[in-house]
C-alpha cells in the first residue's frame, strides 16, 4: 500500500509564524497566506492578520484578546529519508 505524503505548508501557499504573547506564552505555527507577505511591508501584515486571529479566538473563549510581543517565521524542517 502507498504511504501517504503530505505537502508542506509552504508548498500549499502559506508561511508559518511563531508568535510570543506579553504573557509568556507562545503560539506556534500560525498559518498566513504566502499573497499578503512581501513587497515594502515585508511580515507586518502577518501581524494584523495573527491579530485578526487571535480577537477571533478571544471571542469564542470568553477571554481578552492576547497583545503580540514577538513574530517570527517558524523554522523549516529538514527531513531525511532513511535508508534501510
């Protein structure tokens, strides 16, 4: 039987963002589409959109939205294939 292999996030039009709130706490992976990224703004609109996001979870939990201290683009993985 085939394995099944799945496409990268950037392979599948998005870049992947780490996020650090002023609380401490960390957000990994937050997916941006790859269109609204680059030109003079570079990652700001990241920013906005990781905004976006986060008033929306906010919401559903009952909570005040978290404030973005940090925003940097999540590490890509290298994966090597094993030889048997």
């Amino acid at each position: 039987m085939a394995k099944r292999v799945k496409s990268k996030p950037q392979e599948r039009g998005f870049v992947l963002f780490d996020v650090v709130f002023e609380d401490g706490s960390l957000a990994s992976n937050r997916r941006i589409p790859m269109e609204i990224l680059g030109g003079l703004d570079g990652d700001e609109p990241a920013r906005t959109m990781i905004e976006e996001q986060e008033a929306e979870i906010a919401e559903k939990a009952s909570r005040p939205p978290r404030v973005i201290q940090t925003l940097a683009r999540t590490p890509t993985r290298r994966v090597e294939a094993k030889l048997d």
